[in-house]
C-alpha cells in the first residue's frame, strides 16, 4: 500500500516538473504513470511474499 502511495507521488512529482520545465507533457505523465506502475507492481510482489513467509 505504501509502495502504491510513493508510485502516485512520484507521477505526481513529474507531473509537476512538466510545469518547472517545458517538457513534453505525455512524455512526463507516461513516464510518470509508468514509474508508478512498475514501483506498485513490485511493491504488491513483496508484500505477498512477506505475508507468505510469516
């Protein structure tokens, strides 16, 4: 659960870099929601591992 709330921060975080910098917009929501994705997933990954183990 705290692995999905960094992952929306971190979209977030450049989300708010686009309006910093004169980046592309979808490149940075992409790459945003991608981050947030990819750190949920393995996040979700090692909290049923470490509820399996105990």
């Amino acid at each position: 659960m705290v692995c999905v709330y960094f992952g929306i921060r971190e979209g977030w975080r450049w989300r708010k870099k686009r309006e910093d910098e004169d980046v592309e917009y979808d490149e940075v929501v992409a790459r945003g929601r991608f981050l947030g994705y990819v750190v949920g997933v393995v996040g979700m990954l090692s909290t049923i591992q470490f509820f399996r183990r105990s």
